[in-house]
C-alpha cells in the first residue's frame, strides 16, 4: 500500500518497520473520536472558504458511512496505514475519490492525535467519576445500617480505641470523593482543543479555530502550536489520579482480605465474589480484592511509563509519543475494571457485628477514654496517661479488661475514680462520646452522611 505521507521517498518501507510503527493495534479504539474530530474539520474548513460546502458534506457523510461499518464489524483496519488516522482517511480517499484528499487541509497527525486523545479521555474521565460516586452511593448505603455497629479502629494494625463500621466506611467515602474532585479538575485541563496546531507550527489557512471548540464541546483553544502537539501532561495528570484511585482501593481491598480471615472474622464475602482452592476444599479465597491490590502496580507503572517516555523529549512531537497511549489505556481500562467489580464486592458483604464488637472490647481500646475521664476530675493528661499505663500493665497481669477490674482496683491507681468510671469506659460509650465534627459517634456520622449525599447528588450531575 502506497503510504499518504510517501512522496519523497523512493522505496517502500521494511515489512518489520511497518509492524514496528504501526498503533493502529490499539489505537484502534479512537476511531470515533477519530472521525467525529474529521468531521468538524471538515466543517470549519467549508466555513473558512477552505474547501466548498459539497465537499465537506461529501467528507462528512463518507466519514458518516465509515463510522457505521467499524461499529458493524465491517472494517479490517491496516498495518500499513499505520494508525487509526490514516486509516481512516485511507478509506475515506477509496470511498469518495479525491474529495477525501481535501480533509487533510491545515492538519497534522500530531494535533489530529493530540485531539483524539484528548476527546477520548474526557468520556473516559466522566464515567469514571459516574463510577466512583456509585461507589460512594453504596459505602453511604451501608454505613446508615451500621451507625452503631461498634468496632476496633487500629493504628499499627494494634487495637487503638472504639469506632463504628459506618466510620470506617466512611474514611474511603472521603477519599473516593477526593478522586472524583481531581478527575474533574484534570478535566478542565484535558478540555482545551489542541486542532489547528498542525505539526507544530500552525497553518497559514485562516482557521477558526474556536469553531472547531464549540462543534466538539472543548471549554477553549490551546495557546501555543508546540505545547499542544508535544503535551502529555494531562495523560500523565491522569495517570496519577488513577494511581491514587487504586491506593485507595488497595487499601480497602487488604482490609477486607484481613477482615475475612478467621483471625478477624468481621465480614463473609458473598460466594459470588469468592474463589475456592483446587487442592484445599474448605478454602474460601478473597480473590477478587487480592487482584484489584495486585492491579494497583499496572496503574503506577502506567504513570511511571508516561512519566519516563516524556521525560527527555525536545518539543515538539517525537515518535516515543507514540507509547503513551497503550499506558492510557490500560490504566483507564484497570481502574475501570476494578471498580466495576469492587462495588458489588462490598455490596454482598455480610458483617458480623457480634464479632466486631467483642473485638472492640478487647485490647484496651477504651483505655484513652480512661485517661479523659481522670482529665475530667482534675487530673494531669500526662499523670493520667502513666495512671492508665501502669493500670493496663496491672491487667495484664490479672488477665482482665479494665471495665472488669473492681473499684478498690482502680482506686489504687488513683483516688480520683468514681463509681461512674464504668459508664465512661463503656464501649458503647467512648464511641457515642466523641461527637467532635468528623468523630465516630452515631449522630456525627449520620450528620456527615447526609452532608455526602448532598455533595453525591452534584457529583451525578457531573
């Protein structure tokens, strides 16, 4: 096949060049970004006096019937033509004769796929978000039933003190909407029509370029022909917001993998989100959330790929450019699939909340509640802290909690104990007591839940 771009040359390109150039393996899947961007040239260019207005209807509709016979299965994209922009044309050119040739008017590969990728990844960035607040949606579903669902919060993995599952769940609520807020903000960046840069230069064809914006939704033009060809910054912008999406997962994913361990046994998984073993038969396996943490290390070395092909690069287009699509894509397509398949995960979950709260009250977890409540009668934090440890040690001893030591125990570690000390350091208790804005206690949470449903509902919107 004779190459589009092939003019000055005078023999054809090596069978193993071609395979090693060619995207169209998975470019492949811009073709209607591809075409619906050709179409608005084509558009603008009749505006501009370009090419006549039949041309451009010719260009459009033949665009129109390419379109229909990719989505149809009709199509077998070329090696040779490259990528899917020459493909495209290349089909263009076969079907309505030398009309097709005019498209390329005022136009590069370079913004064409500058272009592309950018329309691509801006759907891509809203059902993303859609994802994440169904996401939050079900989080804040299951936090309302588990309001007073006591259990242990940890630091270094060490019981620490009382909180609810419903302020559990909502921590990653926080974090999860966190991520819709920056793929909005990387958004507004990636919304910014680069067209009209050409190679690198611009054209000398009286463009209008901000046509072209309003045909396809963009908020505004690009402002330098070199940066718009030569910017990846959105991709790898990208790239890190989905990294932090996978952290967030893999950090729920490796507590619901502790959870579901009989040295927890806080939840069950739903046997539909579960795997067994092909030796051991009583195995019950968290497959589903081990491999969402295990995919968070594609996404990262998607952004580490992005970030190390840029990296040296002199402006304006090189052809290591070439390869930031396939770590686009993948990462868009892993933190896509992951979170399809962890919502449903946790959805199906079952808590046990008997188990929850008798690990709550173990570990001394309402021991801080012990120290306040010397606070409150007039004791030094610091003194109440070392009267609290030495009383820990002393049940450690004595192999009891310290709501079971009596109160002739306790007065011997302070005469500042009452008999209402045990109301204070009530599981139950510690946890309804912290009513600070952010705390555990039921009516704190159910505040801050409502406050995210408000926040939900414009995220749908979105």
């Amino acid at each position: 096949m004779a190459k589009l771009w092939g003019g000055r040359f005078q023999k054809e390109t090596d069978r193993i060049v071609d395979d090693f150039h060619s995207s169209i393996s998975f470019d492949c899947r811009l073709y209607r970004y591809d075409i619906i961007g050709s179409m608005a040239h084509a558009k603008m260019l009749a505006k501009v006096g370009i090419i006549s207005r039949p041309e451009a209807e010719a260009i459009v509709s033949g665009l129109t019937g390419i379109m229909d016979d990719i989505e149809a299965g009709r199509v077998e994209f070329s090696v040779a033509a490259e990528d899917i922009h020459m493909n495209v044309e290349q089909l263009l050119i076969e079907r309505i004769g030398e009309v097709g040739k005019k498209l390329h008017t005022a136009r590069s590969r370079n913004d064409q796929v500058a272009l592309d990728v950018r329309m691509y990844l801006r759907d891509e960035l809203d059902g993303l978000g859609q994802l994440l607040a169904g996401l939050i949606g079900e989080l804040l579903d299951i936090a309302e039933k588990h309001l007073a669902t006591v259990m242990p919060g940890y630091t270094h993995l060490q019981r620490a003190q009382p909180i609810t599952l419903a302020h559990h769940l909502l921590a990653y609520c926080q974090m999860f909407s966190r991520d819709i807020e920056r793929l909005k903000d990387c958004r507004r960046r990636v919304n910014v029509l680069p067209l009209g840069a050409g190679a690198l230069a611009g054209t000398t064809f009286p463009l209008d370029r901000e046509f072209v914006a309003r045909e396809l939704d963009f908020a505004g033009v690009t402002e330098n022909s070199l940066d718009a060809v030569s910017d990846r910054d959105f991709a790898v912008e990208f790239a890190a917001a989905g990294s932090l999406i996978m952290v967030h997962l893999s950090r729920f994913c490796e507590e619901i993998i502790l959870w579901s361990s009989a040295e927890f046994d806080f939840i069950e998984l739903d046997d539909a989100y579960s795997t067994g073993s092909s030796m051991m038969p009583q195995k019950k396996n968290p497959d589903v959330a081990e491999l969402i943490r295990g995919k968070s290390g594609r996404v990262f070395g998607d952004l580490t790929a992005l970030l190390t092909m840029l990296k040296g690069l002199p402006l304006a287009y090189n052809k290591d450019m070439q390869e930031d699509k396939e770590a686009l894509f993948d990462a868009v397509d892993t933190v896509k699939q992951c979170l399809k398949i962890f919502r449903p995960l946790v959805a199906t979950m079952r808590v046990k909340k008997d188990n929850m709260a008798r690990a709550a009250r173990g570990g001394f977890t309402n021991a801080t509640d012990l120290a306040d409540y010397l606070v409150q009668k007039g004791v030094p934090f610091r003194e109440a802290h070392e009267i609290v440890g030495r009383s820990v040690a002393y049940c450690l001893e004595q192999h009891k909690s310290l709501d079971e030591l009596s109160l002739e125990e306790l007065h011997s570690f302070s005469s500042a104990i009452e008999a209402d000390v045990y109301e204070a350091i009530g599981v139950a208790h510690c946890v309804a007591a912290r009513r600070v804005t952010g705390g555990p206690a039921p009516e704190a949470v159910q505040q801050v839940i409502q406050t995210a449903r408000q926040r939900l509902a414009k995220y749908k919107a979105y």
